[in-house]
C-alpha cells in the first residue's frame, strides 16, 4: 500500500522540516509554479534518474491532481525506495509555490 500525504505537508514545511519533494508533472505545468524546493522530474524521465533516489531517504511525489504520483509512487515503492504520495497534487496545495 502506497503512504499517502495531504494538508500535514504544508505544516511539515512550515515547521522548518526537511522533506525530499519531487514533482513529476510536465514542464508547462511546473512553468505555473511549484513548491519550493521540489526537484523536477518528469514521470516519463523518472526510471532513468533512478541515481538520484536514496533508499533511506523518504520522498514525497507530487503531480497535478495524484493519479501520476501515484503511479510513480508504486513503480519506485517496487524498486525498494520510501515514498508518500501527495494526495490531491497541485490542484489541492493552498500553501506557497514559486516560479
């Protein structure tokens, strides 16, 4: 089963905590903005950048509504790696994104 994150997001990072954000939607989407500190990596690029992931690191995925994140989200949970999908995806983030 696939851990799930939605609005204790926003306070993890209000709070100062480290979080290893990933945002795997398309460039124009992420051109509207992003949360800070999110690394970008289309979900189609997301097996070939498999070096970038830590197996004792957690990462949050994140798209547009949650359906490709998820997708992501069990491809890299089956390669041994810790994620959470955010549920909701941009659609749903009330909190700051940047350009």
């Amino acid at each position: 089963m696939i851990e799930e994150i939605t609005e204790e997001l926003k306070q993890k990072l209000e709070n100062g905590e480290k979080v290893e954000l990933v945002d795997v939607r398309e460039d124009e989407e992420v051109a509207e903005g992003m949360i800070p500190g999110a690394k970008h990596i289309k979900m189609g690029e997301i097996p070939d950048n498999l070096e970038y992931f830590d197996k004792d690191t957690e990462y949050i995925i994140i798209c547009r509504s949650g359906g490709r994140s998820f997708n992501v989200c069990a491809y890299l949970d089956d390669q041994g790696y810790k994620v959470r999908n955010m549920v909701g995806g941009m659609m749903n983030w009330t909190g700051e994104t940047k350009r």
